[in-house]
C-alpha cells in the first residue's frame, strides 16, 4: 500500500487553471440567473480568481476568453493579476459569436470570412505577448445541421490552412491548442468533432500544437481514460477542460457527475507523465455555475481535482503490475478501487494546514466575508458567454 506520506510532497505540483467565465452569470438557452457579487470587470473577474487561489493554494492563473475579457492593455492586467498572486494563462479565442460566422469561421466557404477568423486569433497571439501566455485555445463551432449544406471535406482543407497561418504566428515557446466537441451547435456534422480529428490537424501543423480535452465533449459512455492515454503516448495531449456532465456539454461541476471517471483519468495522466515535474499538460476547468454560488462553486472543483489526484497517486502501480503480469485480474481490479476507495479527506486537510493554507478551504471561504463584500461592492454584473 501506498501512504498518504509517501505523495505529500507529489501533490505540491497541482496546478488548475480557473476560466475567466465561471465567475461571470451564465445560464441555459431557457433563463440566465443574475446573481449577487458577479463581476462586473475583467478586473473583478481575477479577482475572484485570486481569491480562489488564495484559499486553495490551487489555482494560480487564470484563463481569458477573447473578445469576452477584452481590455486596452492587457500587460497592466497581467500586473494587476500578478499583484493578486495569479498569473494569466490559456487565451481562448473566441470565433463563434458574430454573425459573420453563422455558417463556419476557419470552414466558412467565403474566403473573406475565414480570414476574419485567422486574424482574430492572430491578435489573440499579440494578447498572448503582452500576458505572458504560453497556450493559445482554439475550438470551433464550425459545422452544419444538414447533409448537403457544406463541403465537409473541403472544409477540412481550409482548416488545415487556416490553423498553418496561425501555428507559424506563433513564438517557440507558445503552443496551440485545438478543442474538439462532438456535437453542438451544429448538430449534422461538426468540423472538430473528435479527438481524431483535433490529432490529425496537430500532426499536420508542427510538435507546439496539442490536443485540448475537454472531458464534457465526448458521447455517453466514451472511455476519455483511453483517450488521454494514447495522446499522451503520442505527446500530443495539450490540455485538459475538465467538467462533468449527465447529459451533453452540461459544464457541471468536475467530478460532480462521475468522480470515478475524474479518478481513471488521473490515474491516467499520472502513468503518462502528465503531472509533476517535466509535464507540460496543463489542468484547466470549462465550468459554469448557473444556480451555485460561482466562488465556492470554483473552489469545490479544484477541491475535488485535488482529492482525486491525491487518490489517483495512492495507486499501488508496483503491486498492479505485479497482479497484471500474474494475470490476477481480481486482484488487479482491487488494487485499483483500494485507491478509488481510499479517504484522503483528513489527509489533506493536515497537509494544507501545513502548507500554511485553511483546512478546510471551503469552509473558511465562507466566513471569510468575501462574499458579502464583493455583494455590497458590485451591482450589475455582467453576463458570462455561453460554453
Ligand atoms: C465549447 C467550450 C469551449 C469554449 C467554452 C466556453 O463548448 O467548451 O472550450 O471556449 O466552451
Ligand atoms: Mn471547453
Ligand atoms: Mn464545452
């Protein structure tokens, strides 16, 4: 048996990267809840994020999401963020929310619409200099709700140009991400819709371009596990959107849904080198709070992130393979739900404790009077994009 001693200094290395949107009001196609102390700037923003930070000890940058989180000069709010103790991270570009992209942005037939989109996300490279940022995410809405309504094997042709105008923009130590997602908005077919497909495009463009999981984009039942298991094998898994669904794309709350799912796929990227030092997989949420409190709400899914990779890392790998090799497979199989089954809560309450951080983070989040001030401070705040 592994001991909670033996990981402790292993944890340290968590890192999860918090979107700039799950702090802002969101909601579904029926109602978008406003609610009390939602930010009103990207400033307020970041520092919700900071303070998410602050509590945990988990969560030291924050991803933007462009045009949403827009500013004049963004090496000030890579000052201001660094004052809070955050740094900026991931730039999202953002190609599916103008009319001009109706029917596709980097797939659109028109010419003149797909180089709308490559400079979009070429003056999202020029936000990257002046933030620092290393990854720059792309993922499409492109697609079409009819048979016959698009070329789907051209469009993959001017993808694969208009990523290449993008890719070379970038500086060496800058990376390109591509998201997939199965269906939604469009519904008959979708330009990005599997990991396949994100890896074939990566593949044609250069080593800096890797594939973003995002965990709520896969059918029922997909075995994602796997997934980060070959792409990691292949060096091509970029980054995770971790969030969990019931459904579809719900963006509920990570390991809410199917906290042994979140446990295979840790268990997964730790066996491929995707955590610690060395890594270069970076560990984001996509996440939306439409009836939670959004702060507490962030500071559970990094919570539950970090409880999962303290399990994930209890795996006995010595034991495991030794059952595997004998052909044990109940063994195998109880060896692996041991560490599943394995409560880390006290563990790691004294591990923060010794770290200088709260206990109990959620827990001092809410006495801590930050909610009721940001309420009394912010009125009217601004409505989160749709993911
Ligand atoms: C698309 C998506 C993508 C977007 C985000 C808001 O469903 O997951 O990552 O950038 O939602
Ligand atoms: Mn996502
Ligand atoms: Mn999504």
């Amino acid at each position: 048996m592994t001991t909670f001693d033996e990981i402790a200094t292993r944890l340290e290395a968590l890192a999860i990267e918090v979107p700039s949107w799950a702090y802002g009001n969101s909601g579904t196609r029926f109602k978008v809840f406003g609610s009390p102390g939602t930010p009103r700037t990207v400033e307020e923003k970041i520092a919700d994020a900071a303070t998410v930070h602050r509590f945990t000890g988990l969560a030291p940058s924050v991803a933007l999401h462009i045009p949403w989180d827009l500013v004049d000069d963004f090496a000030r709010l890579r000052e201001y963020a660094e004052g809070l103790g955050v740094a900026l991270g991931t730039i999202n570009s953002n190609t599916f929310q103008d009319d001009d992209y109706k029917l596709g942005s980097l797939t659109h037939a028109d010419p003149a619409v797909r180089r709308k989109a490559v400079q979009h996300n070429l003056d999202c490279i020029e936000v990257m200099h002046a933030t620092g940022s290393r990854d720059l995410k792309i993922w499409l809405a492109d697609g079409t709700n009819y048979p016959g309504q698009g070329d789907i094997r051209a469009r993959q042709d001017w993808l694969a140009e208009g990523l290449a105008e993008i890719y070379v923009q970038l500086s060496d130590d800058q990376r390109l991400v591509l998201e997939y997602k199965f269906f939604e908005p469009a519904f008959y077919h979708t330009d990005v819709p599997d990991w396949g497909t994100s890896l074939v495009h990566c593949l044609g463009l250069g080593d800096r371009a890797k594939v973003c999981l995002d965990t709520g984009h896969h059918a029922p039942g997909t075995n994602i596990e796997f997934i980060v298991a070959q792409l990691l094998r292949l060096g091509r898994l970029g980054s995770f959107d971790f969030n969990s669904r019931f459904y579809a794309d719900d963006d509920l709350i990570v390991g809410a849904a199917d906290p042994f799912q979140l446990f295979r796929i840790l268990v997964e990227v730790i066996r491929g080198g995707g955590f610690g030092q060395g890594s270069d997989v970076a560990l984001m949420l996509d996440q939306c709070h439409n009836v939670e409190g959004k702060v507490p709400g962030q500071i559970r899914s990094v919570l539950n992130v970090q409880e999962m990779t303290a399990r994930a890392l209890l795996l006995d790998t010595a034991a495991l393979e030794k059952a595997r090799v004998a052909g044990d497979v109940l063994l195998a199989n109880e060896i692996y739900m041991d560490a599943f089954y394995t409560d880390v809560r006290r563990d790691l309450a004294a591990w923060r404790e010794e770290r200088g951080l709260p206990a109990d983070p959620m827990r001092a989040y809410l006495e801590s009077g930050y909610q009721a001030q940001i309420e009394a401070e912010r009125v009217g705040g601004a409505q989160a994009g749709w993911s």
